[in-house]
C-alpha cells in the first residue's frame, strides 16, 4: 500500500491540540505570542486550520486566561481553528470563560473511579452549558486492569502511574482498590468482558461526558477497546459500582485543584516544557 493510500485519507483525520502556556511565561502571554503558536502547528501538520485547540492555564492566580481563551476566539474568527475547548479547567474560571463570549464546545479533565472531582460542579455546568466533557485517566494509567488482582505492593512503571498511585491512595486506597478491582471482575465476567471496559464504561455513562481517552500501543490493543461499544451496563450493575465509591473518599477540591495547589501533586508535573522555543506546548492528538 502507498503512503496515503486506504481507507482513511488525511482530511479524514481531526487535528486536537493544546495550548497550555508555560507557568514562567503565563504573564506575558499576548495575541501575537497565541497566534505564532498555532501558525508553528499549522505549518508542522500542512494544515490550513486546527479542528479543537484544548486551552490550558496553570496558575488561576495570575491574570490573563480570560484574555488568551478571546485571543483563541480571534483566531477562530481568521479561520485558523474550527473549535475551543479548555483542558483541567474548574467550573467557576470555565463559566468566566464562557460568560466573556467565548464558545467553549469541550471540557478536558481528569475522570475515573479513583477520580470523581468533576462530579462535584463541573459535570453539572458543562451539561447546562451544553460543553462536552473530554475525559483522560479513566484506566488510571493502567490500574484498573485485571493483572493487578491480588498484587500487593505496585511499583509504578510510568510516571503517569505515580501520579495515579497518588489518586488511589487518596480515594479508594489499597485495600478499597482490590476489592473494587473484585467488582468490576464480576461484572466484567457477565458481559464477558475486561475490568477496562467496565471501567471506561460506567465514566463513558455519567452526564455530560462525550468521550474518554485510552491509550493504545497497537492495533491489538484498538481492537480490544472496541468491545466497548458492544453492550450497556445494566441500571443495577452502574448502581452497584456508584454505591461501593460512595463508601470511600473523593478527592479533595475541585477538578485539577490539587495539582496546581498540594506540593504531593505538582512535585510530578512539568510546568515549563517549551522554555527552549519560549511557547506553548502544541503537542497534538488526533482522532
């Protein structure tokens, strides 16, 4: 086969990106400084226009976010992005957001049995407000699997993994997480089924969610997850899986406030990645 040759063809593809601003830089970001960063992805990718540009702001503390997310509005309006959406956003500074006239179509941010912080405002508003909630961390960089049944102490293999070993800990914890790992299993085994697909299933059912972001390693892996869209969890087994989490304790605050506020969770998040080019990170992802 040709390099762009089958079933899929470029134009097919959709082009997500973020913006996220490095912390150092968050006071200095200007329009001419947002604009240079998506022209930078606009020419990498041959593309004359991003489908979602996924809007991230560090430190709520420092003022501007506002601002950015109408520059983003501008460049929309000179054809350069076709949609904005925002990415570990809490409800209060999204709705300011929107309140200024920017038309915000996702919300991006972390969500999983472990994590259910969107549950307590954002959920809500991104309903009302009619924003699809984008959700990443629904498999817990792999924990709700199946391979860690009756595994006593786990060693992180990533650090995605220490940051979720964290938000189990703080939810769930050990003893909570096997025995959750035991539900999910019995469910899983009626719909013959994996623990993951029970997992991203019951988020993929909570309101105003659209979709979740799984991680794939090969087409073995595509091919598994699609087993997703081949049954519906049962009223009783989604009650039976919201009763056991209500049993143990939620994060605390509100979506992505530990990791700009506890030291526990920042210490293993990079806030400035781009200080070499001075801009945003435009890492991509498509779908």
């Amino acid at each position: 086969m040709q390099r762009g040759e089958g079933p899929v063809s470029a134009d097919d593809i959709q082009i997500h990106m973020k913006y996220v601003p490095d912390l150092d830089i968050l006071a200095d970001v200007t329009f001419n400084h947002t604009e240079s960063i998506i022209d930078r992805s606009l020419r990498r990718l041959n593309r004359d226009a991003l489908d979602l540009v996924q809007f991230h702001w560090w430190d709520y503390n420092v003022p501007g976010y506002v601002e950015v997310a109408l520059d983003l509005l501008k460049l929309k309006e000179k054809g350069k992005i076709r949609n904005i959406g925002v990415t570990n956003f809490d409800a209060p500074h999204l709705k300011e957001i929107v309140d200024a006239g920017v038309p915000i179509v996702s919300c991006q941010s972390q969500y999983s049995l472990f994590d259910r912080r969107p549950e307590l405002a954002l959920s809500k508003y991104c309903e009302g407000a009619n924003i699809k909630h984008v959700c990443y961390g629904t498999l817990a960089g792999g924990l709700l699997a199946k391979r860690w049944e009756g595994v006593g102490a786990i060693k992180p293999e990533t650090r995605s993994q220490v940051k979720y070993l964290q938000v189990l800990e703080d939810s769930v914890g050990y003893e909570g997480y096997q025995k959750l790992l035991e539900l999910l299993e019995k469910i899983a085994s009626h719909y013959r089924v994996g623990v993951s697909h029970i997992a991203t299933k019951y988020i993929l059912g909570r309101p105003s969610v659209a979709c979740t972001i799984v991680g794939v390693r090969n087409s073995h892996h595509v091919a598994d997850n699609c087993k997703i869209f081949g049954f519906e969890l049962s009223p009783e087994d989604e009650a039976a899986i919201t009763a056991f989490l209500n049993g143990y304790p939620r994060l605390q605050g509100d979506c992505y406030t530990l990791e700009r506020e506890s030291p526990r969770y920042k210490n293993i998040i990079h806030m400035n990645v781009n200080e070499e080019e001075q801009g945003g990170n435009d890492a991509l992802a498509s779908e």
